[in-house]
C-alpha cells in the first residue's frame, strides 16, 4: 500500500457494543499481531494506543526481538473508557491495565502525543518529559481543500434550500450525540436549519430510536461513507458540528475532524473545552459552546450564522489548516523516529 508492506492478521471481530467482547477482538489482534511481528526483520517497533494491547503487543515484540520501540499515544487509555462510563473506577481489570500503562510508558524509547495536554499529563505521571514527542493531527490537503457545494448531492438528499449542520464521525459514547439530537428539535422549524449526521458507532442504534421518539424533521442520519467520498459530503455543510461530552478528561483532546473541516473551509461549531477550543478560537475558525448547555448552543450557532462571523471563520480555517498539513506533521514524525 503505497509502497509500503502490510501484513494483514485474523482478528476476532465484533460490533463496537459491550465491553468484554469489544476487548476479546483488541486481545485477538494483539496476540495475532505479536505473533506475526516474531518473524519480521525490523530495525524499530512502532505500537498505537488505543488499542491498548495493540501497545502491549509492541512492546512484548520489543523485548523478545531486542528492539527499540516507540508508542503512539492517540488517547489516554484507559482512563477514556472510565470518563464514558463503561466500567467502574474500582474495577480490578482496569487498575491492572493502568499498571500496564505505566510500564509501556516507562519501556518505550520514545513516546509520541498527539497533544501538548496528553503531554503534561504523562509528566504528572511521572514519565521524563525528554522522551515525550508531540505531533499533533493534520489534515490531508490533497483530499481535503475547498470546492463548491456538491448540487447533485444536495437534490439526493433533498436538501435544497437548507442550511446545513453537519457531523460526520464516529457516533460513540463520547460524543454525546443525544445531545445535539434535543438540539436539533427544540430549533426545528427556524431558520432552514437542517442537521446532518454521517457515521455509525455504539451509540447509532439509540440515536436512531431517540430520532424517532423526538420526531425530528430536521434530521437526517447516514451510514458512513468512503473516505473518498467524505469530502463531497463536507462540501454541502454551511457549518462543521464538532461535540464530545462534558469532561475534564475531554479538555486534552484535539478531534481530527477540526482539520479536515477547517481543510475545506467549513466554519466549526465546537462543543469540546480545552485545547481544541483554543486552536478553533486562536485561528478564528469557529465558535465554540459549553459542551452540554443547550442555550449555549443555540446562542452560539445563530452567532457563528451572522454573515460578517462566518466570513471571518471560513478565512480562519484555511490559515489553521496551512499549519497543520500532514505533510509537514510527516516529516516531524520521521525525524523523531530516526533519532
């Protein structure tokens, strides 16, 4: 794939519903992984976290092949899953894996965060700052760059005349999706305002039911979409909705739909709090809500609606998204990983 050799392994798969069977399919791939990696040449270990055990499988393959190896640090697992509410802070299994945590920390050579607050928070941990890299998100410019509203699509979807709010991503527990759906019907009717959600995750099923429930006639929800096809469908937003839940935990994430967004000039409505905030806000890009306050939200999006705003923010995503180009993230990477 592009000029690089991919080794595929079997792997339990499951729907992304329930905790332990969710945890039998990441097991699966680890050991799969690990035993493939036995029989590799390789000169460096590079493991991704989350998964978790896809980082235990590198650093396992790291000590019986004599190795050096890097870990990714994408999210802080698992203190992720305890902030959704899958399991209980007391419980036995994850306290184990936070002791896990704790030795892939201190064993890798290297460690890679995609955020300067995923950052301060592994030097509280006690981790030396000096082996901690940050290398944040980007966007893909040769995918994502602006291009006028996709017509044929807006008549597909029967959207003619419609001003569009837009998610397209995973519909996790994270996200809080139930939220903007009780959004949706308390604006339904005003302003042409139409939302639309494109994406599938463990909270989807319910969205769907609460959709119902609700009633909205201001809603629309998609499966997801090929990523090629991604961008036509960012093109017909007049607003990028971006919401995760009201956390502490939340205020160290940067979600990647900022820079795709951003990428093509759609102006960002944004419900996360922390660092995320203040790149949207530092650029001009978008408006940002209280995660979870729904005044806010509509205060906000009518705000971000008015024509002098939006010209501003859709001037402030290109310039965000020129700082973040893969491109240049790439080559950052490659220069820690031949050090």
């Amino acid at each position: 794939m592009a000029g690089i050799r991919v080794i595929r392994v079997w792997t339990y798969i499951v729907p992304n519903k329930g905790f332990y069977k969710r945890t039998l399919d990441y097991i699966s791939f680890s050991v799969t992984g690990f035993l493939a990696g036995l029989f590799i040449k390789t000169d460096l270990i590079i493991a991704t976290s989350p998964q978790f055990f896809c980082a235990l499988a590198g650093r396992t393959l790291s000590f019986f092949k004599r190795r050096p190896w890097v870990m990714e640090v994408r999210d802080l697992w698992p203190e992720s899953i305890k902030t959704v509410g899958l399991v209980q802070y007391d419980n036995l299994f994850i306290r184990y894996f936070e002791w896990q945590e704790r030795r892939c920390y201190k064993s890798a050579q290297k460690i890679v965060v995609v955020t300067d607050s995923f950052k301060r928070r592994l030097v509280e941990k006690g981790i030396d700052p000096e082996k901690i890299y940050v290398v944040k998100n980007g966007v893909n410019k040769d995918l994502f760059t602006p291009m006028p509203k996709d017509q044929e699509l807006i008549n597909e979807l029967g959207l003619n005349g419609k001003r569009i709010i837009g998610y397209i991503g995973t519909h996790g527990l994270a996200h809080n999706l139930k939220f903007i759906l009780r959004c949706a019907k308390e604006m339904e009717g005003k302003n042409d305002i139409h939302f639309l959600f494109i994406g599938s995750g463990a909270a989807k099923e319910n969205l769907l039911k609460l959709k119902d429930e609700l009633g909205c006639s201001n809603v629309t929800m998609l499966n997801p979409v090929a990523k090629e096809q991604v961008n036509r469908y960012i093109s017909i937003l007049d607003v990028a909705l971006i919401n995760l839940r009201k956390s502490n935990l939340f205020t160290t994430v940067i979600p990647s739909k900022i820079f795709e967004n951003a990428g093509m000039g759609i102006p960002i409505l944004m419900g996360v709090e922390g660092e995320a905030q203040e790149i949207v806000e530092s650029y001009g890009a978008g408006v940002c809500f209280e995660p979870e306050n729904m005044t806010d939200f509509k205060l906000k999006l009518n705000q971000l609606l008015q024509p002098e705003t939006y010209a501003k923010c859709k001037k402030g995503c290109l310039s965000l998204a020129a700082d973040f180009d893969r491109k240049t993230l790439a080559k950052k990477m490659i220069s820690i990983l031949e050090k």
